[in-house]
C-alpha cells in the first residue's frame, strides 16, 4: 500500500510524457499524409478504446509506454499499395514523422521548465556573506569565519556568491591566493593555498549564507508535522538560538530523533511548536559513521517575477544544460549496467548511484508530488527531457534506430533488407531487455535492503 501512491504518480506522468510522444508522431504523420491505424497508451491488451476516422484510440493495460500503429508500416504484414502507407513514403517524410516524438518531448521539458520559472522566479544572486565553514578546510585553516563579506579575490572584486566562485575556479593547484573580506565592517586580509585547484574537483569549504528560512516542506515530513510551513523563519531549535541555515542544521543535529521545543516566525507572529527530527546516520568518507538530522525542508531563496519570454528562455536554458549533462553521463552507462548485472548475478549490494528503473522512478515522483506541484512539474521536465534523448539512441525499436536505418538508406540508395531490419530489431529488443531488467533488479533490492 505504501508503494500504491508513488506508483499512481508515476502513472501519471509517464501517460503524459508518453502521450506527448506519441502525438508528435501521429500528428506529423497525418499532416504528411500517413493513415494512423493506432494510438495506444500502453501495452497490452486494450482496456478502453474507441474507433474515430480510421484510427483506434486505446488504453492499454500496461501503462509504461504506448505506441502508434501506421498504416504499411511493416514488410512482414504486406501492402495494400495505397499511397497513404508509411513505407511508401519517401525518406524525409518518414524520418521527420519518427523524429517528431523525440522532438514534442523536448518541447515539453522546455515548457514545464518555463512554467516552473514563471510560478517560482528566478532565482536571486545570494550576496558574498559567509554562512559556514567546514572542519579541516582550507577556508578554515586561512582563518575565514561565518559572517564574513568575501569582497575580492586576488585583487578582483565580487559582489555575489556566484562571482566569489567564479573567480575561485581560476585559481590553480598549488597557488597562493589572497581573500578580501569585510568583517565587522573592517577589510581584512587572508592569505590561503589550494592543494587540488580549485578547477581541479578541489573546495575551498566555505558554504554562503542563508536565512533560516523555510522554501519547500515536504508534506508528512518532520516539519509539516510540526506545523511548519514555506516562509516560516525558525527563531529557535531547543532553546538554541537560529542565526542561519548553517545553525539551523547544527541545533537540529543536536537534537535528532528526540522531540523539542521550537520557535518560530510566521507573518510576523511568533510561534511554539514541538519538531522530532529524523535521525540519519551517514558514513563519512574517513569510513567513521555521524548522526545528522532531517526535518524535509528546502532553502527558502529569494526569487523575482518574470515574464512570459524570460520564462521560455529559461526553459531553452535549463533543458539544453540537461542535455548537456545527460550527453556527458551516457559513456558511462555500458559501465553501470555491467556493474549492476554483477552485482544481481553475484548476489551483491545494489549501489546507490546506479542506473534507476521504474521502480526509482516511482518513488521520485511520490517524493517530488509531497514537496509539491512545482518540484513535480520540474521532475517531470527533466525526465521528458531524459525520454527524448533516450529515444534518439542509435538503438534498434528506438526512435534513433530507425533514424540511423534511414541515414544507410540515404547513403546506400537503397533499405537494409527485411532480415537485416529484423535481426537488427531483435538485438535491440534483447539490450532493451537486458537493461530493464538490470535496472529493476537494482530497483527492488535498493528498496528491500
């Protein structure tokens, strides 16, 4: 039962990403001239249909996927010879109808990105102030404290956290650099040294400042018990006065698993409520296990409005920078599913950072959908963004294998024969099945421990 919720979510959301996908192809096809036979969301046996024109319209009983039928679409099921067919078409038509689905996808990652924007901002460079400085840094052994201003850095000026990180970023391994910082309203000099570069993956250990101030609270979380909610300050954690974000987490540490007193501040009233932390224990990278707290909250950061165009353009802009990311992550996929086959066959501990299937991603959906509409929008943004790249893989059954099918048609002049497609499809069938399985192995035992 506990599943069923999360389940229902992805559900959801997977019928729409997979509608959309869908309807690009169907959509091109009928503007190009190609009788649609079936569009189906789902597999499987049809559980609701209704026949208009020449098309059925389905839902299956399988709702992970869907398809479209085209009329002619298949050698092995012969040709009527009508010229309404898919493979009677030339090749440009039926490569932009195969990549219209890929394409829709990429334009409702960029219009859920934008409808996240417009409903939550964008977000405000945090100014330069130290919030927190981490045991045994580098920023802690240069003698940089909380509450510090970061004013420049190696002569340059920086006015915000991002052009404080900018400018840190230059600085190469070994080399002596110089922080000018407003303490007390004084300049003061600290001189440091980076080990690793900081361009080279190294930190300096410093964290910026933030209020103590509630963003998101996940619904059923330690905090909307406690009857908290978005734009609470918290004044106090157990008698322990809050200052920031960084003491907010330090109180909470203190106190995890035991129930206490709090204070804090709504529309400018004060409250008491009572708040019993989670306790988490996390292993550290010296192997030596630590007690935090977790009350599944967010940051509140400060946003301004904007509009309808800077909204789209932030949507261009955060699904090319997924893009980016994603490119950057496929190399390693053949890695991770090997991983993960050995760990199934060997009997082995799934890891945490595999490759997730749809049981993962049942459980994100449930997670983002208790934090809220916007954190469930932006998911399903990503993941449409993820579902198009996917489909453009040079994979036989995906969309980018009969793409490269039609680019040795282009160069040959001519198809690959039938049991060229047909072997070729039975490949890909067999990888696509090998990796869900994989994934879903790892799915079940990370859920099951």
């Amino acid at each position: 039962m506990a599943f069923a919720q999360p389940l229902l979510f992805l559900i959801i959301a997977l019928s729409i990403l997979v509608l959309v996908h869908e309807w690009g192809h169907y959509f091109v096809a009928r503007r190009l001239g190609v009788r649609v036979l079936k569009f189906s969301i789902g597999f499987g046996p049809e559980l609701l249909g209704i026949t208009h024109g020449d098309t059925r319209w389905s839902i299956s009983a399988i709702p992970f996927g869907g398809y479209v039928k085209f009329a002619g679409d298949n050698p092995d099921e012969g040709s009527e010879g009508l010229s309404d067919e898919f493979l009677r078409k030339p090749l440009p038509t039926r490569a932009a109808i195969v990549l219209a689905g890929p394409v829709m996808n990429y334009i409702l990652a960029i219009v859920l990105f934008a409808v996240v924007i417009l409903s939550a901002g964008r977000e405000v460079p945090p100014p330069s102030r130290v919030g927190s400085i981490m045991e045994g840094s580098v920023a802690e052994t240069m003698g940089l404290e909380g509450g510090d201003f970061i004013r420049s850095v190696n002569g340059k000026p920086v006015s915000t956290w991002e052009s404080f990180t900018t400018e840190l970023h230059k600085i190469k391994a070994n080399e002596p650099f110089t922080l000018t910082v407003e303490r007390d309203g004084q300049p003061v000099e600290l001189q440091g040294e980076s080990e690793k570069g900081f361009d080279r993956g190294g930190m300096l250990g410093v964290y910026h400042f933030r209020p103590a101030v509630l963003g998101f609270v996940k619904r059923g979380g330690p905090a909307w018990n406690a009857g908290l909610r978005a734009h609470d300050r918290i004044l106090a954690v157990d008698g322990q006065p809050v200052e920031g974000w960084a003491s907010l987490s330090h109180a909470c540490d203190a106190v995890a698993g035991r129930e206490v007193p709090i204070r804090y501040e709504r529309d400018g009233q004060t409250h008491d409520a009572r708040l019993t932390p989670d306790r988490v224990e996390v292993e550290g990278d010296d192997g030596e296990t630590r007690v935090h707290a977790d009350i599944a909250v967010g940051a509140w950061v400060e946003t301004v409005p904007v509009g309808l165009g800077q909204a789209i353009a932030g949507g261009f802009e955060e699904t090319w920078g997924l893009t980016r990311q994603v490119l950057g992550f496929l190399p390693s996929v053949p890695g991770l599913v090997f991983e993960g086959l050995k760990r199934m066959v060997t009997g082995q501990e799934p890891s945490d950072e595999g490759l997730g299937g749809p049981v993962r991603m049942a459980q994100m959906f449930g997670e983002a959908a208790r934090w809220g509409l916007v954190m469930f929008l932006g998911l399903m943004a990503n993941i449409s963004a993820q579902l198009a790249i996917f489909n453009l893989l040079p994979i036989p059954v995906l969309d980018g294998g009969h793409l490269a099918l039609y680019t040795v048609e282009a160069i040959t002049r001519r198809p690959p024969s039938i049991r060229v497609q047909v072997v070729l499809q039975q490949i890909g069938f067999a990888l696509l099945l090998l990796l869900m399985l994989s994934v879903t192995v790892m799915d079940v035992g990370r859920t099951l421990g």
